[in-house]
C-alpha cells in the first residue's frame, strides 16, 4: 500500500498530522508513506524512520518564476519536473490533510487512486477529491479531525495518539551539547517561546522578563529564550526590560534538536505558535498563552499543558492585527508563574 500525506503548511501544522502518520505506520506497518510538505517544516521530516519519502513543495521557487514573465518557461519546466516526480510512485490513497485549493490541486495532479480529505473545506479543495469525509466541526481539535481520516482509513482506534517526532541520537547530542555550552543544566530550565507570525498573538516583552524574574526567584530555575534567528529581535527586547539577562538561544537550533531541547528542560512557556506544538509533542510540561486565537481548535494537545486565555467578549478573533491587544495585554507574569509551578509540582 502506497499512501502520500499532503500537508503543506507551517511547523504546528504539520506536529499535530505526524498523528496520522503514526496511526498508519502502527496499523498498517507494511504501508510505505511518503509526505508532500512545504518548506518550512521539511527539516522535521527528512530522515523520518516511519516515511519512505518526502517531496519539497517549492513554493517560494515557484511564486519567484511566476513574478518574472521572462521566467515563464524556466516555471513550466521546473514545474513539468516536480509533477512527473509526483507522479513516479502512483500512490493507492492520497490524504490531503491541508483542505485548500493548492492541496486539492496537488493531490489531484499525483493521479493517486483514492484522493481523501473533507468535503465543504475552504477553497473547493474538495473538488478535487473523489473520496470525502463529511465536514468536520471547526470547532474541533485539529488533531481529533486529522485522526477522523486515519480511522477512516482503517486505523486501530484503541491506539494511544502519538506524535513521532523522527528525533535521533545526533539531534540529541547536539541539544546536550547546547545547553552546557551555555552553562544550563538539563532539567534546569524553563523554555520562552515568544515569537509568533501573528503580531495579535505575540506577549509583551516585559511579560516575559517578568516571568523570568519570577521563575528565577520562585523556582530556582534558568529562563532561556528559544525560537528561530527571526526572533532574535523579540529576545533583544525581551532582555532590555530584565535586571539580569535572560540566554538567547534563538536561531541556534534546527527542528530536531529544538524538539530533542524539550525533552530536557523543565517546562516551555510558549504563545500559539508552531514550537509550542512540537514541545508537547516531545512530552514536555506547557504553559500556553491564547489571545485571538481558540484553545480548543489548536491548543496543546497534552495532558502536561495548562491553558491562560482571557475569555473577553471580543476573543477569539482570528484577527492578525488589533487596536488593543487586551486578551494577550492583559495576560500577568503571576498567573503564568502559578500555572507553571503547578505543573512543576
């Protein structure tokens, strides 16, 4: 059984799917599963022991080519090459778990036998399907709607739900090796993930230092800063409110090691955004921080998480952009502190 897993989208995204590709592989361990993914979260897949392959959407090469007519022809031959190699292994089922009209479109253009995904998605996506679930409740848990497909599918439903994050020795040599580095003990620290690519989602800096100071004087434990070098601004600002500066690692991990790092600290104090995701995945104790966005559709999927929401009038919004920012202002490094020290206890 061949099977293609089309999941395009961000790192959270793309954590919260390895569910399914869990539940197969356990079910169906013969099942030979290839991942269509973008750019983003490749690195968190490529050398998976559970997939036999996986296919890079350029989408960045591709949006370039278009922007230059001059480079038409260069995008329709790259584009001929990257379809013909879509289409090399024809797939028995193709699980377009992303729902929109760019991943319709591809799972279309593999000619797998059976196209899966949900009817009514957003963008007629399911147009492009032949085989559809009835429409799931936005509402739900996005790893509870990704489950519904593998279920669908045949999967053993008595099965725990797992995230195999596809970490090795290496990934975790190199954590080990970072954290003494540094001067941190394993076990020793608490996670800051501050950066979002939400601006509505993203906590006050002095928030954070706060909580620093807090977590230093209450628990005895080292912050640490994590995140891509795109959040190095964030750590900068973070730190030019604190008496005592907090470690900056960010930038200094790829996927797998950041996942390896979250085995060994203490707990993660993360906004919603895709880390956080592959922090609960990796089992570690989270306090997570939900403005405009719902808890309940893509909080951590763990029973070591707690939850801090402001449930205003106005929330959840989905809104990228806010005059006021209440429901993340209005957030105290005190509550947080409480939450993390009762899962700490």
């Amino acid at each position: 059984m061949k099977i293609l897993i089309i999941k395009l989208s961000a790192i959270g995204d793309v954590v919260q799917s390895l569910c399914v590709l869990h539940a197969l592989k356990t079910s169906f361990p013969d099942a030979e599963v290839d991942w269509l993914a973008g750019e983003a979260a490749a690195g968190l897949l490529e050398g998976h022991p559970m997939l036999e392959k996986v296919i890079i959407y350029p989408r960045k090469r591709f949006g370039d080519l278009c922007s230059q007519p001059l480079s038409w022809p260069q995008l329709m031959h790259e584009a001929r090459i990257f379809i013909s190699g879509l289409r090399k292994k024809r797939y028995d089922m193709v699980l377009d778990l992303q729902g929109l009209l760019k991943s319709g479109v591809l799972a279309w253009l593999s000619r797998g036998d059976r196209k899966i995904g949900f009817a009514a998605t957003r963008e007629g996506s399911s147009l492009f399907l032949n085989e559809k679930l009835d429409p799931y409740n936005p509402n739900e848990h996005a790893v509870l709607r990704y489950m519904r497909v593998a279920y669908h599918l045949g999967a053993d439903d008595s099965r725990p739900i797992c995230f195999p994050l596809g970490t090795g020795s290496n990934d975790f040599s190199k954590a080990a090796q970072l954290l003494e580095r540094h001067g941190l003990e394993p076990g020793r620290t608490v996670g800051f993930i501050p950066g979002t690519r939400w601006e509505t989602k993203h906590w006050t800096a002095a928030g954070f230092a706060e909580t620093g100071e807090l977590i230093r004087k209450e628990t005895g434990l080292e912050p640490v800063i994590l995140g891509s070098g795109a959040d190095r601004r964030l750590s900068d600002e973070i730190n030019s409110h604190t008496h005592r500066r907090i470690t900056d690692l960010t930038g200094r991990t790829d996927l797998k090691t950041l996942a390896a790092l979250f085995t060994m600290i203490a707990a993660v104090i993360s906004t919603d955004t895709g880390p956080m995701h592959l922090a609960a995945a990796a089992g570690a104790r989270i306090v997570a921080l939900f403005g405009p966005t719902a808890p309940k559709r893509t909080g951590p999927f763990s029973s070591k998480s707690r939850v801090v929401c402001r449930h205003l009038s106005c929330s959840p919004c989905f809104r990228r952009r806010c005059d006021h920012n209440r429901c993340m202002r209005e957030i105290t490094p005190h509550e947080v502190v409480m939450h993390l020290k009762e899962l700490l206890n």
